[in-house]
C-alpha cells in the first residue's frame, strides 16, 4: 500500500446550496467547512443546520487517488450517506470482487469492480483505474474517521457503521477478491 496514493477528506456544505458551479470550485473554502480540519467549526454548522433540516450533514467526500478526484466536485448529498454507500462499496467488491452503492436513491452510482491488483472505481459515470491496495484501506480509514467524529462530536452512536469498518479491516488482505471485471 502506497500511503501517499489515496487521501479522504469530509466537508459540509455552509449554504444550503450551491447556484454557482464556477464560483464553487474557484473558491471551494467560501463554500465548505472540513470535517477533519476544522471538526468544531463543521460541529457548530452541522448543529445549525439541524435546527432547519432534518439532516445537519449536507456536503461532499473527497476521495483523491494520485492527486485525481474519484468523486466528481459536484458530487454533493448528506455525508453520512456517501460513507454507507461506499462501504456499501466496498462490502461487495472485498466479497466478490463486484461492489455498488447508490446515492439518493440513484440506481448504483458508485461502483468498483476487479482484482486484488486492478480494479475500476467509477462515480455517476466517471471511470478511473486503481489499485485496491491503496483504495480499500483509504476508504476505511476515512469512513472511520468520519463516523468517529460523528460519534464524538455530533454525539449520535455509530456502532452500525464503525462494526461495519472494524470488520471489514479485518477482512481485507493485501490480496482482495480475485475474480476479474467482466
């Protein structure tokens, strides 16, 4: 596993939405609050935002793989839902070489399939070629890291999500499924 490879990085959104795509990826921090960077200041908004919505969670996941997104910059629904469905992810893929999840209800919008060496992550449409290696372990690491912070400093229990990650470490080995991408 390359470490340098594969980074995660949870934000939410500040306004309730976003009207302006251009100025959205030109001045993303006007836009986002990190999770992992700023985790009181993500609390207070997510807090704040509860108290108009029922989900206090609206933002974007960043997956990057060698410096490239795997999830699209416009790719935005509530946080706590991208986790599950990457988990959902990678439960299928470490169980049979096959993994999808969906995101607000839209038919598999997150997919990656392959072998322990060579696999296709693929995000409403958009394909790129990765290792397992380095993406099955980051992912891990960044739901963990999000649902522990859920836990500590929303204050909502996470055991589902966090068994769900501790188990499938435990389950992943240097050599995922081996069945190959039909």
């Amino acid at each position: 596993m390359n470490t340098n490879a594969f980074a995660t990085e949870t934000f939410l959104l500040v306004p309730h939405t976003v009207t302006d795509l251009a100025d959205f990826r030109a001045r993303p921090g006007h836009y986002l609050v990190s999770v992992d960077r700023e985790p009181e200041r993500a609390a207070a908004l997510w807090f704040d935002r509860a108290t108009r919505n029922p989900v206090g969670s609206d933002g974007l996941v960043h997956l990057l793989y060698h410096g490239q997104h795997l999830l699209p910059l416009d790719l935005w629904d509530d946080v706590t839902g991208i986790w599950l469905a990457l988990l959902d992810v990678l439960d299928g893929f470490l169980d049979a070489g096959n993994g999808t999840g969906t995101l607000s209800g839209q038919p598999a919008s997150l997919a990656l399939k392959g072998t322990s060496r060579n696999a296709v992550f693929t995000a409403n449409g958009m394909s790129r070629r990765v290792d397992p290696a380095d993406v099955v372990p980051g992912i891990l690491t960044g739901a963990e890291r999000y649902f522990h912070w859920v836990h500590h400093a929303i204050g909502r229990g996470q055991g589902e999500a966090l068994a769900r990650i501790r188990s499938a470490q435990r389950e992943h080995r240097p050599t995922c499924p081996s069945r190959g991408v039909t």
